[in-house]
C-alpha cells in the first residue's frame, strides 16, 4: 500500500494574510507530532503573500482522517477558519 498523500491549496481573505499563515505554521508543528504524519510542509507564493500549499505525506487514509478529526484542526478552524477566502483539497496518491 502507497503513502497518501494530500495537497491542499488555500487564499487568505484581503488583510488576514499574515495572521492566517502564522496560524497555518503553528498547525504544521502540531501535525508533524502525529503518529503516521511523514512529511507536513506549508509553502507560500513568492508574489500573493497568504496564497499557500499544503503537502502532506501519511503512512496511509486513516493516519490522515486522525489529524483532520483531531483537537488541533478544531482549534485551528475556530481561530482562523473565517480567514480563508477559498480553499481546495486534493487527496491523491503516488502513480509514478
């Protein structure tokens, strides 16, 4: 069985940039602590400061399912769930 791997892309409403990204480095901290969690990185565009890119490796569905139902996502949706303009999520896994 492959790793699963998760790519979520995200945009900060206009003025919370700054403060929705600070609270996204905080959540990578916490994530990376998690059983299963491979690798947690957190990338922001060079020219639209809060546009960002999760990429996310976990040893398989359920490591992931753990981490988006855990404490810590709750607490980062009610500090900085209103800050985000829009957002996607792709859940994928490795063909080549």
């Amino acid at each position: 069985m492959s790793d699963f791997v998760v790519v979520a892309l995200a945009q900060a409403k206009p003025g919370y940039e700054a403060a929705l990204v600070a609270a996204q480095a905080a959540l990578v901290l916490e994530a990376r602590k998690q059983s299963g969690c491979i690798v947690y990185e957190l990338h922001e565009d060079d020219s639209q400061p809060g546009k960002v890119v999760f990429f996310e490796r976990w040893r398989d569905r359920a490591a992931w399912q753990n981490h988006i139902t855990g404490p810590h996502i709750e607490a980062f949706k009610a500090q900085a769930g209103d800050w985000i303009a829009h957002s996607e999520l792709l859940q994928m896994h490795q063909v080549a």
